[in-house]
C-alpha cells in the first residue's frame, strides 16, 4: 500500500512539473504607437487596431478592452504592421500588411484572416512594407475593388503597386517599382489613387533616407488610375513637401490630402490649394470622413499643445475646419494609465489614426504615441480605459527586486520606471517624478524604499543619466550623467557587499565627456570611481562595433540608434565568493575579475565570438545557487556553461539564439528570439532538473514575440518575460 502510494505521489509530481504553462499579458496600459484604426462595418463593438511593433489588436467592446492577434506571425519583424483593412461585405476577412527593414534590405508580408484576426495565412513575402518606418502613420497599402472584393491592390514600399483578382492567391505587377508608395485608396467608382512621398537627401525627407536601401529621388505625387489601372494622372506633383494619406468626398470628387506641412484640397480636378484653417506649421499625418455625414471630415495636426488638443473637424468638406474640441481640461480625460502626463500634449501625441463610428455621430476613435482614444460625446470627454490589453511596449531590462519578493520591476523605452507589487500581473509608475525611458534598474537588499537606474537615450547624443531615490520616489537625485555618446548599458547590485554597485558605461575610453568604463559605487550609488579597463588596447571604445551593435544588430529598427535594444545582460557577479566580477562585450569577449574588477583576466578564449560576424554575446548569468557556475548566451550560437568561473566552457545543444537566462534551484529558463541573422523559431525552454531535460513553453499563438529578458520566481511558478513590443508576460508553468 505504501509502494503504491509513493508512485502515486510521484506521477502526481511528474504531472505537476509538466503542466501546460499558461501565458498571461501584463497590464501596463498602452504605450505604443497605434497607427490605424479599422472599425467592422456590421458590428459597430468591433474594432481592429494596427501598431508598428505590436501586431495587430481587436476589440469586441468598443475599444474598452483589447487583445493582440498575431496567431500565424512567425518572424517578430511581422508584427510591424503597415497597414490593415478590412472586407466590408464579409467582414470577418481582414488583410494586413507587415515587414520592416532587415539588414538594410526591406521585407514584407500579406496576410490573410478569415476568422476575424484570430489567426493568419501567408498570402505573399514578395511585396516590401516599413511597418516600423518613417511613413508608418500614413494611410493604408491595402485597397479593396469597391464592385469586386476578390479585387486587391497592395502598394509596396519600393516594391511598386500589385494587384490580385483572387483575394491574393495570385499577384500581378502593376506600376511604380521604386516609388515610396505611402496610400493606395479606391473611390466609390472604382477609381484608384495611390500616393507617393519623396525621398532625397533635403529638407524632411532626410530621416526617410537614412532608414532605406538606397536614395530614389523622386517626387511626391498623388496619382489617379481608372478602374482596370491601364491608365493613370499624376493630380499633383512636388519636392518640396511629403505627402501622407487621403480622404475623398464624391460632391464634386472633392481630393483632401495630408502632408508634412499642413492640407491639401482639391475640387473637382482643380489644382490642389493649402487649407489656411489647419494649421501649416506641422505635419498633418491623417484624416477620415464621417461614414454617416458625408460633409464631415476629421484631421490633426501631429503635436497637440499643452492645452489644446489639436484635433479638427470640418463641416463642409474640407472647406473650413475648427477645433472639434475646445476649453478642455484634466477632467476631460478619463481612466488613463499613471505613467501619462496630464496635458492636451501628452493625450494628443502623434495622433495617426481616426476612426468616426459608422453608427454613432458622437462616438469618434483616434490612435496615438499611447493607444486608442475614444469619445462618446463629440469631444467633450475622452476615454481610454486605461489601453487595456494595448501592450505595445519596448523592454530594455526586467528584474526581481531584491527585497520585495512580489514585486518586479521593468526598465521601458519611453518610461519611468515600472514596478509590479502583485508578480507582474499589473505594472504602475514607480514615482511620478521619473518618466523618462529607463534603461537599466537595481534595488536593494536592505532597503526596499531604494532603487537606482539610468533614464535617457543614447540617440539624442546627451548621455545617459544615473539617478536613485532613498524613499519610494519621493525624492529623486542625479548620481551619475556622462554625456555624449555614452550609455549607461548595465547596473548591477553585488550580491554579497551591501551598498556596492557596478556599472558599464559605453562610450569612448579616456574621453573627458564620455568617459566610457567599468564604475563602481561602495555607497549606493552617491559617488562612483572608474575602475582599471577589463578591455584589450585595440579596443578604444564599447561597443567596439558601435554602428553594428547599436544601429543594425539590436535596436528594434535598425536605423535608431540604441532604440529598445536591451540593457543589463552583460555584467553579472559570483553570489558565493566575494568580488568576482564578469564583464562582457557583444563581439569582443568575456573578461573575468576575482577583486571587484581591479584586475581583469580574459575568459574567452574557447567561446565561438570571432567565429562568425552575426555571433553576437546576448547574455551573462551567474548562477544564484552554485559558486563558479556561470552561463553565455549568444545569438545564433546558443547557451555555454563554465562551472570553474569561465576557465573552461561547454555548449549545451539548447537552442541558437539564448537571449536571456534565469535559474533558480535546479529550474533554469532560457528565452529564445528570432533574429535578422539567425531566423530560428521563437521558444522559451525550461529545464526543472538542471539542465538534463528541456521543454519550450512557448504560446505559438501570440506570433513572434520579441522577448529581450526574462527573470523566474520559483516559488510562486512565475517567469517574468519583458518584450520588444509587446510589452510583459508572466507565464505559470
């Protein structure tokens, strides 16, 4: 009896460990820019939402709450859509368009639903599409025959303009290879217009052209095709200006369009004059007619002011506008998340996408830097329901706090720090006086009112700077800035030494603004000192290959500069013996110190970094729960082992892009990305016996999430998964 009890106990055991894990989206609330709104034309609840990093989004409660619906993606540059469309005579059809700019050569993608977004069928790879580019906010690449649905055009991003009479088994070439194609838009007769943008080296076309493959030099134009697209007019043409979308009213075929230095109308093939009632002073990213008063017309100009949301409306076709809502004030925003700031600027950021409801004259959606935006009250009061389900947030770093055991923390491009007290279920703003992008985070073992962390952008050329808060946030104080081009790329706590930290400042070695290094702090972080330099002499600055690391290898497009690259991952300490210190550069290798970094020994002489220029180092992780065992994670080389402190390594047959690492007992976690040089499947690996035994855990139906650091609580059976562009995850495995 007791022998059957025992195996009995045992295969419930066995059974425990390997329960299907169940992910689950952590609310933040939004945070990611929503580039077009889509509404069902049957189901006025319905609402589609695209997004440059995130994928696509449904909502079937009016934009109360949504859900991300990338079931299908299997490359994490596909959840950077372009654009998204629905068929309105079987709307649960729907189309979108993705790709990005992979190793300076654009990809894309079309995909097909036909079961509302849940999931997605290839349709084609051979049109090219900049979902995360500078023309992201302008109108849709996608276009349905207004008599004929099976009818598709597609405008590429230099790929040209395709069409497709079988809902898009087949394609054919058009018209316009090489053309920035910005909106392709059929008329109510089955006209099309397509428009273009220039992209030389002047004036506000510069940005398109250091994001692309080559320049062009070709206008801007807006071009009309007939019905069978055997012939077109070019309606208007210019190098002066880009243009962005289109809206089209049949009373006197009525043409507004939007370009970066304010709207364009035209009546009646007349040429195109500028509406003085929008203001010319900046950049007019979309604008939409009212699907139930064919004379009203919305539009915005792309920054709102302080105090005034730069949201317009016409009442009589775009001949005049005016303010759709005036004298607003806090209290005209509702249920927005705590890392907002409450002014007509931060609610009205970039505001891409409006969406006036097909039913409802007072119901008007709009999309922005933040989420979907609704009003139920012709502008008197704005609602966002706090962007629930919107996770569209870059991750830079995520961390288990070191004396708060239910609370995590995130490090997010373009916010304050983050901090989940309820295992990473919901995250707020750890203070409101920290609101900048955060970079790297550490806490502290004996006091846990402390944190410190590095804020800015390595893109604005100013440095980034180090500060810490004693109390919660209350009061918050500069410990650290270097300027220039440095960065603060990681700040760790020593395991051992109370009030000891170390940071690794990119930048120039010796150079007086950038003075780029290893620090340590013996105070929490109140004064710092340079330690002696882990780095052979060739190597002048970190990231010894800056523009590949930092412009082409990690960010989340490659022309930004250090944009959401991850941070945190490439220094780690020893948790049993005292002072051992591991640094580690990208391309370059791994360096070793035992008295807390005053001399340095190289470690890795037996590591595959020189093998191969895409072998990049992702990931040092110094095991909590044994001394000397130390993990390297490369991308496309996978996860190695030393357990003499890196004198001599193993590969572990893991997977070929370990990204990050976490280990607690005898579970240890290894998240595998996708990547531009190592187009491998997207898994997350658990192992609950040290290493002997692996399972992915991965949802397949989320896509192709870009995970950048993963942090595990054993206890409560939790991994903590931090994104590039789709916000958090806890998973109960």
């Amino acid at each position: 009896m007791q022998i059957r009890f025992s195996i009995l106990a045992l295969a419930l055991v066995l059974i425990g460990c390997h329960r299907q894990a169940i992910w689950h989206e952590s609310q933040i609330g939004g945070g990611g820019y929503i580039t077009g709104i889509q509404q069902n034309p049957h189901n006025p609840n319905v609402l589609y939402c695209r997004s440059d990093v995130g994928g696509v989004f449904r909502s079937d409660d009016g934009g109360q709450t949504w859900s991300a619906k990338n079931n299908g993606m299997d490359k994490w540059y596909q959840h950077s859509v372009r654009s998204l469309v629905i068929d309105t005579m079987s709307p649960n059809i729907v189309y979108r368009a993705s790709g990005n700019l992979i190793g300076h050569q654009y990809c894309g993608y079309v995909h097909i639903s036909r079961d509302g977004g849940d999931t997605w069928t290839l349709l084609t790879d051979s049109i090219d599409f900049y979902g995360n580019g500078p023309t992201r906010m302008c109108g849709e690449m996608i276009a349905i025959h207004p008599f004929n649905h099976k009818r598709i055009v597609v405008g590429g991003y230099s790929h040209g303009l395709w069409q497709s009479n079988n809902q898009g088994k087949k394609w054919q070439y058009v018209d316009l290879r090489d053309e920035r194609i910005t909106f392709v838009k059929y008329d109510e007769f089955g006209c099309l217009y397509v428009g273009t943008t220039f992209d030389c080296s002047v004036g506000n076309s510069a940005f398109i052209l250091k994001s692309m493959d080559h320049e062009r030099n070709l206008p801007s134009r807006v071009y009309k095709y007939s019905a069978d697209l055997l012939e077109k007019n070019i309606l208007y043409e210019t190098y002066s200006h880009s243009i962005y979308d289109i809206a089209i009213a049949n009373k006197d075929s009525i043409l507004l369009v939007t370009t970066n230095r304010g709207l364009l109308r035209s009546v009646c093939g007349e040429p195109f004059e500028w509406v003085e009632d929008v203001p010319q002073n900046g950049l007019i990213q979309t604008i939409a007619v009212s699907p139930i008063h064919p004379n009203q017309f919305f539009t915005a100009r792309k920054f709102s002011t302080r105090d005034t949301l730069m949201l317009f409306e016409s009442l009589d076709y775009g001949m005049s506008w005016h303010l759709y809502s005036e004298n607003l004030t806090e209290k005209s925003f509702h249920s927005y998340p705590s890392y907002g700031k409450p002014t007509c600027d931060w609610y009205g950021g970039s505001i891409a996408a409006i969406c006036p409801d097909f039913q409802d004259d007072k119901t008007l959606y709009y999309g922005n830097y933040w989420g979907v935006t609704t009003t139920h009250d012709a502008g008197l009061n704005f609602h966002c329901y706090e962007f629930t389900g919107l996770g569209i947030l870059c991750g830079e770093c995520i961390i288990r706090h070191s004396s708060q055991s239910n609370a995590v923390l995130l490090g997010m491009a373009d916010h304050g720090p983050l901090i989940s007290t309820d295992l990473g279920e919901n995250y707020v703003l750890f203070s409101n006086k920290a609101r900048t992008s955060t970079r790297t985070l550490a806490t502290a073992r004996s006091n846990p009112d402390f944190l410190i962390w590095s804020e800015g952008s390595k893109r604005t050329y100013k440095g980034t700077a180090v500060r810490r808060t004693l109390d919660g946030g209350q009061s918050i104080e500069t410990v650290m800035h270097k300027s220039g081009n440095s960065y603060v790329q990681c700040l760790i706590e020593d395991p051992i030494h109370d009030g000891v930290y170390y940071i690794m400042q990119e930048g120039l070695f010796g150079d007086s603004i950038e003075a780029g290094g290893i620090y340590q702090s013996s105070d929490f972080g109140a004064t710092w000192q340079l330690l002696p330099s882990p780095y052979p002499n060739y190597l002048k600055q970190i990231p010894y290959r800056r523009v590949y690391i930092d412009e082409d290898y990690l960010p989340v497009i490659c022309y930004q500069t250090k944009n959401a690259s991850g941070t945190n991952q490439l220094m780690t300490m020893d948790a049993f013996t005292e002072n051992v210190l591991y640094v580690g550069e990208w391309t370059e290798g791994i360096w070793r110190s035992m008295d807390g970094g005053q001399t340095w020994t190289d470690i890795s002489q037996s590591l595959p970094m020189h093998n191969d220029t895409a072998i990049v180092l992702s990931h040092l992780y110094a095991d909590p729960n044994q001394a000397g065992s130390l993990y390297a994670g490369f991308w496309k080389c996978g996860l190695w082992h030393s357990s003499d402190y890196g004198d001599t390594w193993q590969h572990m047959n893991v997977c070929d892009n370990a990204v990050s690492i976490t280990k607690e007992g005898c579970t240890i976690v290894v998240a595998c990305s996708q990547h531009i040089y190592s187009d491998v499947p997207t898994q997350l690996l658990i192992s609950e016996d040290n290493g002997r035994h692996w399972r992915d855990i991965y949802d397949n139906s989320l896509g192709a999430l870009r995970m950048i650091g993963i942090t595990l609580d054993s206890n409560n059976r939790r991994i903590h998964v931090s994104t590039c562009g789709n916000g958090a995850y806890w998973v109960e495995y």
